[in-house]
C-alpha cells in the first residue's frame, strides 16, 4: 500500500536532475566567500526577489531569526502576526536569541494584519517603551491556509510601516505559491519590503535551504548573524546545486499542487462528518474539521493506519498539504481512504 503523505511539502525527495546536479556542482569554502555555486544560486535568488543580494541559510527558521538579528538590537520590539510561524514554530528564538519582544496583531482569515492594528500597536516615543523596530508578514501564510497576500496589500502595510519608522520583513517560505496563485512575479509581492526569505526546501522540492534577500548593507550585516547562529557552511555548493535546479525548473509546477488541493477539497465536502476550515483554497494548504461525534484521536490514528498522513497539532483543524510527490490519482485514492475511515468511525458511534 502507498503511504500518502499529506503531512507538509518539506516531505518532498529531490529530483533526480537535483541529485545529478549535487553530485556534480563546482565547490569551495563558502565561509570565505569561494563557493561558485552558493555564489551562484544567491545572486539568482537576489534577482528574482528584485533585492540587491542574497544569503544561504540552512532553514526558513535561520532565515527568520537571522532577519530579526539583523534589523534590530537587543530589546527591540517586533509585530508578528498572532498566526505567525515565527511565533508559534520557532522556539520563541527572536526572544531568546535576539533579546526582542515580539508584540501581536491578529490575522484575519487571509493571514492578514488590518492596517489600525498595526498602526495602534506600533509603540509611541516615550521613556517607557521599547522601540518598535520590525514589522513581519508571511506569504503564503502557513497556519491560515496557505491564504495569500495580495501586492497592494503589502505595498499598503510596507507604505504604514516605513511611515512610522519600522523596517519589514516577510517570511516568503512559500512565496512562489504566492507568486504561482496570483499570476504575478515575485518582485511584485517584494518591492516594498525591507528583506524576504523564500526556502528551497517545501513545494520547490530542494532537500535543504533557504534564501534571505535584501540590500547589499543588510545582507552583509546578516551573513556575521548566521555566522553567529553556526550557519556558516563550507562547501554548501554541494546543497545549493539542488536549490538552483530548484528555482530553474519547480516553480511553475505549483500549479499543480495547487489543482490537487482544490481537488482534495472538493472531495472532503463530500465526505459526511468532513467540513471545510477555509474560505477556499488558494494554494497548496487545506484545512478540515471532524464532526464533533467523531473522535479526533481515532479518526487521525485510523488514517495513519490506511496509509494516509495528515498534520494535527494544538487541537487545530487537520492540516493536508499537496506537493509533487503526490499525484491527482493519490489525491482519489486519500479521499477512497479518507471516506472509508469516517464511515467506519460514524458506524461506531452510531452503535
Ligand atoms: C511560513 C513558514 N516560515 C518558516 C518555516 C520554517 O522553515 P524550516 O522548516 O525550513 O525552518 C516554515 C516551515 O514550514 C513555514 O511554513
């Protein structure tokens, strides 16, 4: 029986032009600035994100915490969405590491922050205030369901910020699921922002790595923070091969993990005891609910014995997430499955 794994996109294998590219790529100690091919895939990275220049880190996590070191000094504030994953799946290391405070706005359903709250909760000058120093948004956003922010809504959050003297940040993990979604180049979603970072490692396929773009200053600034954070990484070429055939040829497929999402939605809503805990389904991400009479323990454990994974944490919706190492025919087959296990649960309780 295949194992359909729905868990996350980071599931995903490299491909096999991504292994051939590894086992071939040019290398040199990176720590000084000599590896051909992580200078290679920065510079690429830069330019599609319409930055000046680019810096290779181990993980989207270094990249978030890099870019908070880099923008602000020890007790700072920042204001992070309360949905962020910088909030929720980071171990809270903007706070430990970089001595911040890390201040919420609420995300609204489409993982954005209203415009007041921002402006209210940016910190007045006064002798008892920290200074507010960063603002972060995240697009594709993570725990909203892969919701998207649109370029004039981040032009417009970009315009408040700099206005009252903040820099921005977004966490463009999955940023080309944005890009893909709306039909627009990533500069587009980028040009205000301050500095973003997209990672190789989800949809794009790439086995390790993330990318944190910004001016030539900043990323300069940034490289001595990963440096810091045990980031600096020798003949990483071996790794940034993949992140360039990443990025060359795996952007555009997200079309197709986008189809199936919509696909294994459509086929959840059908499923008695299923609904929906998204709007729709912008991109890659989707979100359900059990009826309450179902077990959420049973139903997730029956699942994960007929072969299909899904996300649970915090007594959250189950999270499915699509990617390409799941077909349009393993997306009919989950739902086969799916169905099976809430008609035997609903049987159950019905006894
Ligand atoms: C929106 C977002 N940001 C950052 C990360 C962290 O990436 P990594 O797992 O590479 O540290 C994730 C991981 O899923 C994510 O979804």
């Amino acid at each position: 029986m295949k194992v359909i794994d729905l868990r996350s996109d980071t599931v995903t294998h490299p491909t096999p032009e991504m292994r051939k590219a590894m086992f071939e790529a040019e290398v040199g100690d990176d720590v000084y600035g000599e590896d051909p091919t992580v200078n290679r895939l920065e510079a690429m990275a830069a330019e599609m994100m319409g930055k000046e220049a680019a810096l290779f880190t181990t993980s989207g996590t270094q990249s978030n915490l890099t870019a908070v070191l880099t923008h602000t000094k020890h007790g700072d504030e920042i204001i992070v969405g309360d949905e962020a994953h910088m909030l929720w799946y980071e171990m809270g290391g903007a706070a430990a590491l970089g001595g911040v405070t890390i201040r919420t706005v609420s995300n609204d359903r489409r993982g954005r922050l209203s415009l007041d709250d921002i402006d209210r909760t940016i910190r007045a000058k006064d002798i008892h205030y920290p200074e507010t120093r960063l603002l972060c948004l995240e697009n594709t956003h993570n725990r909203c369901g892969g919701t998207v922010l649109t370029p004039d809504y981040t032009n417009e959050v970009c315009d408040l910020a700099h206005t009252r003297g903040l820099k921005v940040y977004l966490d463009g993990a999955r940023i080309f699921n944005a890009t893909v979604a709306l039909g627009v180049s990533a500069c587009t979603l980028t040009q205000n922002v301050d500095s973003v970072a997209l990672c190789l490692s989800k949809g794009l396929s790439a086995p390790v790595g993330s990318l944190l773009c910004g001016s030539k200053d900043f990323i300069e600034r940034a490289r001595k923070f990963r440096k810091m954070l045990g980031g600096g990484m020798r003949q990483a070429g071996v790794i940034a091969a993949a992140g360039i055939v990443a990025l060359e040829t795996m952007v555009e497929r997200l079309a197709e993990d986008h189809n199936n999402a919509r696909r294994l939605a459509q086929g959840l809503t059908n499923i008695e005891g299923i609904t929906l805990a998204q709007d729709d389904i912008p991109t890659n991400i989707v979100m359900f609910d059990l009826s309450p009479e179902l077990s959420v323990a049973e139903f997730f454990k029956s699942l994960e014995r007929a072969g299909v994974k899904v996300g649970l944490r915090d007594g959250r919706p189950f999270r499915a997430v699509t990617h390409r190492m799941v077909s349009s025919s393993d997306i009919d087959e989950a739902l086969i499955r799916i169905e099976a296990v809430c008609r035997r649960l609903r049987c159950r309780t019905s006894e």
